[in-house]
C-alpha cells in the first residue's frame, strides 16, 4: 500500500487554495456537488445541493477555472479525467467532503457466474465476457515489469488475492488467481468454503483512476480522496530512446503544471500511485 500526502507536482499554488469544508471564496467560482446518495442524483442534473451528480465524471466535464468539483461519501467506479485546468490563483479543485470517507476504484464488481474446476475445491472459473473494460482487457495485457504477469487485479471481499502464472499453482495456493486469457477468463482458488456467489468480487476494469486525457493541463488541485484497484502498468528501461511504454499512474498529471495532491491515499496499483512531470516524447492517452 502507498500512502500519499500532500505531494505537489512542479510549482504548487500558494494562492486561493480551498480550505476543506468551505464551498467559495474570493477568486472561485462555483461549486459542483457529487452525491450518489442523494434521493435526487443525476448525471443529467445541475450538479447543485439539491439535485447533485451521481458521479464524479459530468462535473469533471464542467469545471471551469475558479470551480470547486464537491464529492459526498461513498464508492464511485469510474475514472476522474479533468477536461480543463484552472489559472493562476482560480485553481479548479477537486475535494471530499470534509470528514467524509469517498473512495474512487478502478474496479467493479463481478455478478457473473461461477464455474467450478473439477477435482479443485473452492476453484472457480470467472468469464470475462460481460464486463466492461477501458482502453484495454487488463487481464490480456502483460506487464511490462511482472514477467508471466498481467495488468489485471482480483479483489475478494476487500483482500488483494495474489497473480500466479499457471493453473496448476493457483490450484495448490489458497486466495490466488491466473488469467487465462485464451479463454477470456480468471481462475481463483478461495481459501474458505464459502461459495464465490456470496462473495464481494471485485475486478481491475480501469487503467487510470484520476487522469486527464489531455496533456500538460494545470491549476489543479486534488484533495481527500482514496483510490485504488487500478489495472496500471510500470515503466521499464525509462531512459532508453525506444522504450514503447510510459509511466501511468493510477493518478497522473500527465505532464501538467501548478498541481496540489494532498492528504489522499492511493493503494492497491498493479504499478504506480502517481506520474509527475514532463511524459518526454513517449505521448499517450492513457
């Protein structure tokens, strides 16, 4: 796990910060609020008090220079890409709400069926075919630093469940997995009787968690929040000249300027928690 405190990234903005738990101030505009508990959520809504967004991504897409992206306890299963930065003393912020717990995974939940391996107990074959992945199915993609490993994540009732390389050692190692990816699938030995059907089961889906797309953005201010279960990838041989991957953070600044990332914990990336600084040639849209 890596814990990350107030970590800035290039020049921090020491002006016009927002101080948690206040919604404005001289130089901010306004305040989008983010409550998927809200009776009266939306993401087609006006993102206000009374009739807040569900998730994080519509206020993301709105937030101009000087706003405040507001964000109520609960768990959100998206990836946060800012579509601007602010300005010099109107940064645009992105804060939990003071003393709220607000966790963005880049996982989801499993609710397919279950097939038992035979001759395994408490071995289980999960398809792949119905979930939903981002740029790409991290449990078909290898890691770049892993050798016979994947970019993916299984997640088991909150307990990170280790990546083996073949069946037959996932078959003799309680709360493993392997991907087998010819078939689309995962394997995964639980160390109880339980059945998989009454366990939380939570798959990596997510490359990113908190990243723009566009480059070089900055004024950006993150605060409060916890993500984690990102299907990310290393960077390896960094300064070689044709390196073919890039660094991808689970939060990334994708080479911006003037960001504050403070009292934010960032666990369970299958690479890094943060990306700072300049991407060199090597541009993505990861």
């Amino acid at each position: 796990m890596t814990r990350v405190f107030a970590v800035r990234a290039w020049i921090v903005v020491t002006s016009a910060v927002l101080v948690p738990g206040s919604l404005a101030g001289p130089g901010f505009g306004r305040t989008w609020v983010v409550d998927q508990k809200h009776s009266k959520a939306d993401d087609t809504g006006p993102g206000t008090i009374d009739r807040p967004f569900r998730s994080i991504a519509p206020a993301a897409d709105r937030a101009e220079s000087g706003d405040v992206v507001l964000v109520h306890q609960g768990v959100y299963r998206e990836r946060v890409k800012p579509a601007r930065g602010g300005e010099p003393g109107r940064p645009i912020t992105y804060t939990a709400a003071e003393g709220e717990s607000v966790v963005i995974k880049g996982s989801d939940v499993y609710r397919g069926a279950w097939q038992a391996v035979a001759g395994s107990p408490n071995v289980y074959r999960a398809s792949l075919a119905e979930m939903t992945f981002g740029l790409y199915n991290p449990f078909e993609t290898p890691h770049c630093a892993l050798e016979n490993r994947t970019r993916g994540q299984v997640f088991v009732d909150g307990v990170r469940f280790r990546e083996l390389g073949s069946l037959d050692e996932v078959k003799a190692v309680p709360g493993s997995w392997f991907s087998a990816a010819d078939r689309n699938a995962v394997v995964v030995h639980f160390p109880w009787a339980k059945p998989p059907s009454r366990c939380l089961v939570e798959l990596t889906t997510r490359t990113r968690i908190f990243a723009p797309v566009k480059r070089g953005l900055g004024h950006i201010t993150v605060r409060g929040f916890v993500m984690e279960h990102c299907g990310n990838n290393y960077q390896r041989a960094f300064y070689a000249k044709d390196r073919k991957t890039v660094q991808a953070g689970a939060l990334g600044c994708r080479g911006g300027h003037h960001w504050v990332i403070e009292n934010n914990t960032i666990r369970c990336a299958k690479a890094l928690a943060i990306d700072c600084g300049d991407e060199e040639a090597h541009y993505s849209t990861h």
